[in-house]
C-alpha cells in the first residue's frame, strides 16, 4: 500500500468546497504526548464516540460515530496511535438525503467498524433506522464509495465483519432497543465474499441479560484457535469492556471482564478497537463518558494472559485490568513529530478546515470558505426553526479540551428588508447559549439568547447586551472545568467584556456539546444577508 500523506483535499459532494490540509497542527489546549516517550489520556480529549482503530502497515486509522453531524465518519490517521490528525470524511452526505436534510438529532451514524481486507478499506456502519450500511476505498484519505445497504433493518446496529480463513464472511451485530424492542444481545450473521449482502438469518451467540446488560458495539477478531468479541456492558456512563471467546464463531462463548473503572476516575471504560503494533504490542481504544464533552478517546496497553487480554494495569492479579492516565508510548518502531487535530481556522485558504461539521446536509450555498480571508455564512433562512437546535447551517466542531478559550471576529451585513437575520457564536446542546449581532431599527446590537431545553422545542430567550458603534465585534467564550462557559466581547479587538452570568454546557442526544458559528433568519428571501468571520482562535 502506497504511504497515505497527512496534508490531503477532498471534495463534498455538495458543491466546490475543498477540505484544507492539516499538516503537523499542535493544539494549544490539549497534546497527549508528554515529549518524553510518555503518553497522557485521553489521547483525544473530544468526542470522537465509539472509536474503532486499524493498523495497515505503518500507518493507524480511527473512525468514530458521528450521528446527524455531516460530513460524517471522520477518518483520523497517526504512525503511533498518540499523535492524530484528521484526514477526511468517509461520509460526505447522509442518506436518505432527503432526511438528513434536516437535523435529526440522534440519528445517522451510530458505532462504525474499519476493517481493510484484500487491498480495500471497508467501513460498516448503522442507521438504527434503516439498517447497516456498507462502504470501501483503495485509500482512506480519497473519496469512498456510495454507501450500500448491506443489511436493512430497524434497529440493527454495531456492526463489525470478520473474513475468516476458510474465505467465509460474517457481519457481527447488536440491537437498539429503541427500534428493535430488545436489546442487550449481540448476534451473527453471513455475508458473501464481497462483504456487500447478509445471506442468511441472525443467530443470537450471545445474550447479556442480567450479568451484563446493555451488551452492544462489538468488535470481532481471530486470535490463533478462539474468536474474540470485545464488546461493551453495563450502560455508557458506567460500564465495563467484556470480551468474549470462543473455538467456533457461533458459540457458545465464554465471558471475561477485561477492564473496568477500578480505582480510577475513568468511568465506563469500554467500546473500542484491539491493536497491534509493527513490533508485537497490543493496545486497546475506548471511550469515556465526559457529559458535555462528549466520549473522549483513552489508549491503554494488553497484556495476554492464559488465552485473555488484561487491559490496562492489574494491580491484585485478577485478570482485569483499571484504566491508566499516563504510560509509556507505544513501540511502532520510530518516533514521529507532535500533532494534534486541527482546531484554529484563519479562513485563509478556500478551504474548510475538516474540523468542521453541520448538523445536516450542507448546501453549497451556505458558505463561502475564503472572502478575502474571511469566511463568509449566508443567512440561511429557517422559518419554521423553533430555536437554533433546528437550524441546520450551524457550522460546528467539538470541545477539544476541559479548559479553552475561542474567540472570532465577525462583521454582520444583513439584508434591511428582512426581519430577525442574526450571526453569532453558539454552545449547542440540549441548553444553548448564544452571542450574537443583530439588527434593529436604530443600528447594530449585541445580544445574548439562552435557551433551555431547546430540544425539546423551548423558546429562546434573548437580552440585549449593548448597542454596537458599527457591524462588527469580538466574540468570546471561555470553557472551564465542568463545562461552564463565560462569554465576552469586544468591540475594539483588544479588550474583551464579560457578559454575566455563566452557562453550563449540556450534551446533545448522543453527542458532546458544539462550539460553532451560524449566520440565519427566518424571512425566505431571494438575497439574504450575510457574515464574515475573520477568524477562529482556540487557545487557554
């Protein structure tokens, strides 16, 4: 396989946007490796859910869930499993587009598998309302299929395929409870060589009722004689990593908790990917339940043990492991520069950073990537939004860190015969706070709109901060421990207000909260306004 460059473009299908390279980008507020042959988790402190990891060659790929954000599946590559740079999306548009048109919080890509097999990449992922889906490509950083729908079915989630060595094909799955009616069982069911079509029925090989509830995203490998199943229990926020095993892929099998919380304050460590590395070590990816920033990525070692993998640190010799915080990096061989995935955007290229993500199907006419430096958002009109939560051109990405600051400098020209047109900087979640330009009769103002339970379809409530000199100002917000958000402004560029009263971020459905840059209104018009945003700083 050729060497897959980091600094890659890609095209969205909706248009001529081209994704800007990354390069060896260094985070101000989060780097996970120490500099001195250590690592610190987690190794991605963001809401990349679900991650599942490959190995091919030198070269390390995470995919992770990504809901009703578009475009979605992000694909992340590293040469040593602590160091990730994001190098596309494998999912450039939702389907059924017409759906995924809109925000359908909750809904999409739910946890994904890569596997590559015979010179291709697959990717398999769940639509818990239409089934699993299916695509592949000869490079991960290049375009991918169309997705192909493998296996229909409400319900049907958590897919992983394993080809055996005897050429035969098996797809691995588990049941939301939401669609399906039960849950909490994981089961199996033939494929055909391609990989491209179940044929024949489920078999249930295992069922976690009453010792491990909640049994879902499994993962699938063959370890000399016995088939392995890492699979998540317990529930999200509070579970434990089973893995499974057994001589034959249909059971029965045995069980094994191979970590779990321990004396740690990592909770629920489980759902994820076993690796191996060039020289022979074994590592495994999980997540962490970090409320509104999301399932955060944590990389612990395995050990083997009579036939089962110890992950983390055994500390009483029970064959289960408890999370560790900081460890020695992974030997792949080499040592690699820092990086980081990206999160500052000048907006200097007419390219949009990958970082960035919508909550539906983006339209080519909601942007224009680079205007003299400035990345300019129409306001798209949404007249039957009842708050932001609905809007589907909030251009968003995820908290990158406990503590951050982000800050934009934006210039609000609307059009002056609509009513209600508005540009700002929003935390989105289930709550949301806002800051904002708008315009009124007498000038330009700044205002502040918060809005509780907006998925639940609540009103905003908006108060005026000051009146503005002119259309443009400083936004500000800063995140602290927990969450909680202090916004500021500026009207000079240099010194910076704070707004009082202080907002504490919530999740969204599924997902962390958003941090993002929207330009909208509600009157349908044949010119809109528009915003220019100079930049988006992210630092301490």
């Amino acid at each position: 396989m050729k060497k897959i460059l980091t600094c890659i473009f890609f095209i969205y299908s909706c248009g001529s946007i081209v994704a800007q390279p990354q390069g060896n980008n260094l985070s101000k507020v989060w780097v996970a490796d120490n500099g001195d042959g250590s690592y610190k988790n987690p190794i991605l402190h963001a809401d990349y859910s679900d991650p599942d990891v490959i190995r091919v060659g030198e070269d390390y790929y995470l995919i992770s869930s990504s809901f009703e954000h578009t475009p979605g599946l992000p694909v992340l590559h590293s040469k040593d499993m602590v160091n990730w740079t994001i190098i596309n999306h494998a999912l450039k548009k939702q389907i059924p587009v017409d759906v995924f048109n809109q925000p359908q919080h909750g809904k999409g890509v739910w946890a994904p598998a890569i596997r590559y097999h015979k010179n291709t990449f697959y990717i398999y992922y769940p639509d818990p309302d239409y089934g699993i889906y299916m695509i592949k490509a000869s490079d991960p950083a290049k375009e991918w299929s169309q997705p192909l729908l493998v296996y229909a079915g409400s319900g049907l989630i958590d897919p992983c395929p394993l080809w055996d060595d005897d050429g035969k094909a098996w797809l691995i799955h588990a049941y939301a409870g939401s669609r399906a009616g039960f849950k909490s069982v994981i089961s199996v069911a033939p494929m055909n060589a391609e990989g491209t079509a179940i044929t024949g029925e489920s078999q249930v090989i295992y069922d976690g009722h009453g010792i491990d509830p909640t049994l879902e995203g499994g993962k699938i490998y063959k370890r000399n004689k016995y088939y392995y199943i890492f699979a998540p229990a317990g529930g999200v926020p509070t579970g434990w990593q089973l893995v499974l095993r057994s001589k034959h892929i249909l059971g029965p099998y045995e069980r094994h908790v191979a970590i779990d919380q321990g004396t740690t304050k990592i909770n629920g460590p489980h759902q994820g990917a076993w690796v191996v590395t060039q020289t022979g070590e074994d590592w495994f990816f999980h997540f962490q339940d970090k409320d509104a920033y999301g399932r955060v990525v944590h990389l612990q070692p395995i050990q083997w043990k009579k036939d089962w993998p110890v992950i983390g640190i055994d500390k009483d010799g029970d064959l289960k492991g408890e999370p560790v915080l900081v460890f020695k990096k992974p030997n792949v061989g080499n040592t690699y520069p820092i990086c980081t995935p990206a999160e500052s955007d000048e907006f200097n290229s007419t390219s949009l950073g990958l970082q960035w993500q919508w909550q539906a199907n983006p339209k080519g006419t909601w942007l224009m990537p680079s205007n003299n430096g400035k990345l300019r958002l129409y306001a798209h009109p949404a007249p039957a939004a009842k708050n932001l939560w609905d809007v589907a051109n909030i251009l968003g990405q995820k908290f990158m860190a406990e503590e951050f600051t982000a800050t934009t400098q934006l210039t609000f020209t609307p059009n002056l015969k609509l009513q209600d047109e508005r540009a700002g900087l929003v935390i989105l979640g289930l709550d949301y706070a806002t800051i904002f330009i708008a315009q009124k009769a007498d000038g330009f103002y700044l205002l502040k709109g918060i809005c509780e339970k907006a998925d639940e379809g609540a009103a905003e409530i908006k108060t005026v901060i000051t009146k503005l000199k002119d259309n443009t100002a400083g936004l500000k917000v800063t995140v602290a421990q927990g969450g909680l958000c202090t916004f500021s402004y500026s009207i000079d560029g240099k010194t910076y207000i704070p707004i009082a009263e202080d907002f504490k971020a919530k999740p969204g459905r599924w997902v962390g909260a958003k941090i993002g840059l929207y330009a909208t209104g509600i009157e349908k018009s044949n010119d809109t306004g528009y915003a220019d945003f100079d930049w988006f700083r992210v630092d301490k």
